[in-house]
C-alpha cells in the first residue's frame, strides 16, 4: 500500500471511499510477495496489484465487498494443497496460493502514506480482525542529477518513475526551475561540488550523475561525489571527453582507486538516441549496478534469477523475506516463492 501513495493520498484528500486488498502470506509461489497491495474505489477503480492478473478479479470484489459492508474479509486465493482451485478464485499460473486481508483504509494511514510519498521510511500498522498487519517501506533510493539540460529532464521524469528520489541541481538558475523538472523531489540552485558538500544522507542506494558538459562543474563535482559513501558515480560524454576528464581529476587529486568508481560513458549500450532513451540507458545501469548484476538479455540466464527482490532498490513491498526465481523444474511461472 505504502507504495502507492502518490495516487491515494489525493484520493483521500477528495473524500473517495476507499478499500484495500493486502497478501499476508504466500503458499508455495507468488507472482508477488507478502504486503502487496491493490486498492479500489467505490466505482471500481484499481490502484495497485497483488498478483500482475492472475487473481485481481477476485481481489476487486473481495475490496469492494470489505467498502460496501465497512468489515474485514479474508480470503485464500490460489490452489489448495490437493492441487484443486479454491471456489472464490481462479488459480495462479505459478501453482501457489496467497492469503489476503481487505479492509477499508481511513484516515489513521494517512501518515504513513504521506511519509512514503515523501521517499521518506514509513511504517503503518493495521490492527484488522484476525490479527495485525504491518506494512514497510525503506526510504525511496536517491537520485542526485547534476545539470539541468534536456538529458536531466528525461532522466527526472524516468528516475521519479523507477522509484528514486530525484534531486536535480544547476548553479543556473534559468534552467533548474520547478516548472522543467515537475517530477523531483527538490531542485536546487546551486554549484553542484557545493550542493554535494552539504549532502547528509547518502548511502549505498544513492546514485550521482553529472550531466553538466563544463569540466568547470564537472571536475569539483565528480571529485566530492567520488568520495562521497554513494553506490553509483556516472558522468555522460563522449569517450575522447571521458578521457580528458579523467586525466583533469587526477591532476586534481583523484586517486585512480577512487576513478576506478566512475561510470562514464553514463548508461548501457542500448543503441537509443534520444534523451528518453539515454535516460532509460542511465538507469538500466543504475538499477544493474545495484544489483550486481550482468544486464544481459534474461533469455540468456537460464536457470538465474529472474528479477531482483524490487525494483530501484526496493525489496518486497512489506520487506518480508522472499525469493525469486526462474521457472523451474517445479513447472513455476511467476516467481516469488516463501524463504
């Protein structure tokens, strides 16, 4: 639920009646794991999923039955240990089950939900019949973009859309306004080394990218941010000016230890051109280098994982324990197994 917030709180905000559908637990396999969510409205709007399709027909009338009567209803989806389909829906493709909670949402989730709207940690604790539900989600990952060109703008609009946190900051004021970047968290007016320098929470999860094209900016930005505890450097441009950039930061004293952290040329090999698809390319290896991981074709991974545990950094949507694998030899088709 918690990461749904950016489209409920509005809803809430305008008096919308609203029930949600919950996994509490999860048989054998899942498409997804404990704590997704789907809400709905009166009218049948969905926001949200807790299987990708194989069961959300049954979920949509099990919410609106939980709005219509203002009770809990639990219910187990999926198949039974005997292998037959439980009467209320059809079976999941993965040969699994989930159990679900719905329960209408008031006020009392509010908090939450706006803290998780803000990228910020969120926890919401749901005292339903039949026991408690506690729901999670860390703080958003961040994305700290450096310029504020048209590439920036792309890459706003495709971090804030992957999950991130987004930050965009030029020192020229024309160009980092509100109106251009909609979709960050915070523009800042600023000499980026400088805004850099008063950074506080950067972790793992953060990810740089200096997209700047003025070695003036980018030399003092790419040395602060290659010290900084983050898990991402990147910096776009050509190869002759990724090569005359780093011989311009070790003569300012970066360490070839420290160079050997920079992404740059920025982005994977995706063969695009325009700035979407440079965006696109940007956190492709982003997401990958998180991840550790090869960002080959899937096709070519037989026997590997399919996905990581969440996307941009984030794990399943209550943090519950869980794993995800390719099809085996079990016959899975939708991944998220109980640990």
């Amino acid at each position: 639920m918690l990461d749904l917030a950016a489209d409920l709180v509005p809803l809430m905000d305008a008096g919308v009646p609203l029930a949600a559908v919950t996994v509490t637990a999860v048989v054998r396999s899942a498409p997804r794991g404990v704590g997704a969510t789907l809400v709905v409205t009166r009218d049948a709007r969905v926001i949200g999923s807790i299987s990708g399709g194989c069961v959300e027909n049954d979920a949509v009338m099990l919410g609106l039955d939980a709005l219509r009567t203002g009770h809990v209803r639990r219910a187990r989806f999926g198949f039974t240990d005997d292998g037959t389909v439980t009467p209320i829906a059809a079976g999941l493709a993965c040969g699994g089950a989930v159990d679900v909670v719905a329960y209408p949402l008031d006020d009392s989730v509010r908090p939450a939900l706006e803290a998780a709207r803000a990228g910020r940690k969120a926890t919401v604790r749901l005292d339903l019949d039949g026991g408690p539900v506690v729901l999670e989600r860390p703080a958003a990952p961040r994305l700290i973009v450096l310029g504020a060109g048209e590439h920036a703008a792309a890459l706003c609009r495709l971090g804030s859309a992957a999950g991130f946190r987004v930050t965009v900051c030029d020192d020229w004021a024309l160009l980092a306004t509100r109106e251009r970047f909609p979709d960050a968290a915070e523009v800042v007016v600023a000499a980026p080394h400088e805004y850099l320098a008063t950074v506080d929470d950067a972790d793992e999860r953060t990810a740089v990218c200096v997209l700047t094209h003025d070695e003036r900016l980018d030399i003092p930005a790419l040395r602060t941010a290659l010290r900084m505890p983050v898990g991402f450097v990147g910096a776009m441009g050509a190869r002759a000016t990724v090569a005359r950039r780093a011989q311009l930061l070790r003569n300012a004293g970066v360490t070839d230890a420290e160079l050997s952290r920079l992404h740059s040329p920025l982005g994977l090999d995706l063969g695009g051109a325009s700035a979407e698809e440079t965006a696109l390319s940007v956190i492709a290896e982003i997401v990958a280098s998180r991840n550790a991981a090869s960002a080959r074709p899937l096709r070519e991974k037989a026997g590997a994982r399919l996905h990581g545990p969440g996307a941009a950094g984030h794990g399943p949507s209550s943090g519950a324990r869980a794993r995800v694998s390719a099809a085996d030899d079990a016959g899975l088709a939708c991944g998220v197994r109980t640990a």
